[in-house]
C-alpha cells in the first residue's frame, strides 16, 4: 500500500525548520529520503523544489537507485500519477518526494496507487504553497505576491492520507524521515 511522511518545511528559506527544530528543512529532507530509498529501488522527484533540492544538497548513496522525473506544460502536473505508474510497471518500491501543491494537482494519482496497491511512499514538502517563486525576482513585489504566487493553502492533508488508505507519519527529524521512508518503502 500507499504510505504519507508529510514533511513540513517553511516556504522560502534554505533551512527552514519544522516544529521549530533546528537542522530540518528541505535540504535535509532531500538528504534523508535519498539515503532511505532501499536498494533497487526508485526515487521520483518531483518537478520544483524537490529535484533542485536532492541535485543541490543530496550525496550519492551506497548504493545504486533509479532516479526519475518528469516535466510537464505547468512543470508539476501528473506527478503522483507518473509515479504510481513507475511503481506497477518497475514491481519495485518507489519513494516520490514531493511539494503540496503539485500533489494537490494530481490527488487522483493517490487514489490509482491505492486501487492498485502500488509498492509507493509518498514524502510530501507541506511548506503550505509555492516555495519556489520566494526564490525568484517577483516575491519583491509584495501586496499580491503570496495570493497569486506563494497560494498558500492552509490545508490539513491528513483527511487525504485517510482517503487514499496511506499510513500518515510526521517526521520531525532527518532520521525519523528516513526510518518512516524506509518502513514503507
């Protein structure tokens, strides 16, 4: 079945930290969910933040793994599905370390993996919107920045993991992301 380590990360800062702890952001996030991919198994990144942050801040593991990825029109649309899709055609475990807002683009993806049962763990960056643009040139131009560009969301994603059947874990440290990657992995 399907698994949840939704991994809370605030918008626009390289370290951001979760639950106010200090050392867990989205690089320590990439770098815990690439170490926890068991042997053989897959890695999908998701487009966005989550591939710029397993290229810039990840080292390669002890072992080999399948890394994937995919870009569509919008950049972050069909993601889950693409994944669930890597997992019943590979018969392996995939990991797919995602953004909130991509997997809110394609919440029908968690639904096929759950009808199908697909070996898939699904490690969400919840930094409530987009974090990416805080990085370019238009998140100085302040009133509708964060409407518009930042969509915030504000929501709770643990009626989701009930409905696609997933186990929910919230990880608050590296190493408790990658024990809960590797126990559903």
């Amino acid at each position: 079945g399907i698994a949840f380590a939704w991994a809370h990360a605030n918008r626009g800062l390289a370290r951001a930290t979760l639950r106010g702890g200090a050392g867990f952001g989205e690089p320590e996030i990439a770098r815990a969910v690439v170490e926890a991919v068991p042997p053989g198994g897959n890695l999908f990144l998701s487009s966005s933040m989550p591939i710029r942050d397993v290229d810039a801040f990840a080292a390669p593991g002890e072992h080999p793994l399948r890394v994937f990825a995919n870009r569509g029109v919008n950049g972050i649309d069909g993601i889950v599905s693409t994944a669930a899709g890597i997992a019943a055609a590979t018969a392996r475990p995939t990991v797919l370390l995602i953004g909130d807002l991509a997997l809110i683009h394609d919440l029908h993806g968690l639904l096929i993996a759950r009808q199908h049962q697909l070996p898939l763990a699904v490690v969400v960056v919840n930094n409530d919107g987009g974090g990416i643009f805080s990085f370019l040139p238009i998140a100085e131009h302040g009133e509708h920045f964060e409407r518009l560009f930042g969509t915030p969301h504000g929501l709770d994603f643990a009626p989701l993991a009930a409905l696609a059947g997933a186990t929910l874990e919230r990880p608050g440290t590296a190493v408790e992301l990658g024990a809960a990657v590797r126990r559903h992995a």
